[in-house]
C-alpha cells in the first residue's frame, strides 16, 4: 500500500547526540515536510523540500539538518545544537500543487535524557 | 501566508451536528482553506479542503463564506471517534514552494 513511513516510533538518545530521524514516502510526492509538536501545542514547520536536492528552512530550523538526495526519502537529524529535542516529529508529503492534501506519517517521539 | 483563528476548545453532543468555525481574513483568491484532524498521538488526518464553494464527503461538509474570510467544518453526526483536534490551514505558495503552516487548532470533544 502507498503511504509514508516513520522510523523507529520511539526513540532515545543521551544529551549532546546527534540522532537521525527516517521518513520515507512511496507516493510518488515532490514535497515533504517535517514538522515538531510539543505537549498540548499545534504543529511547527521545521523545514520543507519541493524537489530532490533541494530544501528550505521553516519556522524553527535552528538545531536541525535534513537532506533530500532521493525523492522518496526525507531524513531529519537532530544535532546536540538542538536546546530542547525531546518532541513528537511528524512527517508529512505532498504533490506540488496548490490545491492537493498532504499525507503524514505517524511519527517519531524523541526523549533525550 | 494567511493566519487562521479557531477557538480553542468546543464539547458536542454524540449524534448531534458538530460545527467548527475558522477565520481566515486575509485569505487571497488563489489559497485553498484545508482541514485537517489529529487524534492523540497519531499523526494528522486529512479531511476536505476547497476553494470558494462548499463541499462535502464521506467525513464532513465544508462551508465557506461568500468572501472567504471564514469557513465552517460540519461534522453531521458526531460520533466519540470524532474526538480530535481540528486544524485549519490556509494553504499558500512562496515561490513555487508551498509551506503548510499549522495553527493551534481546535479541541472537540464529543461527549456521550
């Protein structure tokens, strides 16, 4: 079945590591997305890619990288630059076109203890 | 981007008609209005989306105002899986990119 998959569900990691966060998509979608939620919060863009190569800085980009070297795949690193890493991160994709919904995986809840 | 204001919270009774309400002022003529929900811990669901005329599907009907500041998501017959938070989204494009940004949305609550 087509859809978007986020890996590991839940993960751990010590103060001061870096962790990298998977997402892939096989819906054959231009744009993906990662956004960061915090307890009882809305969502906040972190960065978004409209094309292979290419990627560009949301709202709260501080502390986070991503690539996009393949269209399916849209991994999200959480370096120790990040002050307050501990969040649930969704990913999401999307045609890129205006007037067309975006598909989000289930998430990644990150603890760093 | 337009910026959209839903209430925070709003409690319905199961088999009534929930109503969300959702202003969208500064809306320009080529932006869609989406709406999406989020059950707890799950990542958000797409429900409808449209332009300037009302639409409906299996989950919702959509309402939107004749000048498009503000919109109405109806769920007909709320059910207790309805329970979510209800996001707004005014879907715009920053050269040829387009960003979906996320508001606090509203809690609904179905209540048996």
């Amino acid at each position: 079945d087509g859809g978007i998959t986020q890996s590991p569900k839940y993960l751990f990691r010590k103060e001061g590591q870096n962790v990298t966060l998977s997402c892939e998509q096989n819906l054959n979608h231009d744009a993906m997305y990662w956004y960061r939620q915090d307890p009882g919060q809305g969502l906040r863009l972190i960065y978004y890619s409209q094309i292979v190569n290419d990627f560009q800085k949301g709202d709260i980009a501080e502390g986070y990288s991503v690539s996009r070297e393949k269209k399916e795949s849209f991994p999200l690193t959480v370096t120790s630059a990040q002050k307050n890493p501990t969040a649930f991160y969704l990913c999401a994709s999307s045609r890129e076109r205006r007037n067309t919904e975006a598909f989000f995986g289930q998430g990644t809840r990150l603890t760093v203890v | 981007d337009a910026k959209t204001t839903q209430p925070p919270s709003m409690d319905c009774a199961e088999g009534r008609a929930a109503n969300l309400p959702c202003n969208h002022s500064t809306i320009s003529g080529n932006e869609y209005v989406y709406w999406y929900r989020q059950i707890h811990s799950q990542g958000p669901q797409y429900i409808i989306h449209g332009l300037k005329n009302n639409e409906t599907n299996e989950m919702a009907s959509l309402i939107i105002t004749e000048d498009r500041k503000s919109s109405t998501l109806i769920l007909p017959h709320a059910t207790l899986r309805d329970t979510a938070v209800y996001y707004c989204i005014v879907r715009g494009a920053i050269q040829g990119a387009q960003k979906l940004v996320f508001g606090q949305g509203t809690r609904l609550t179905i209540n048996p």
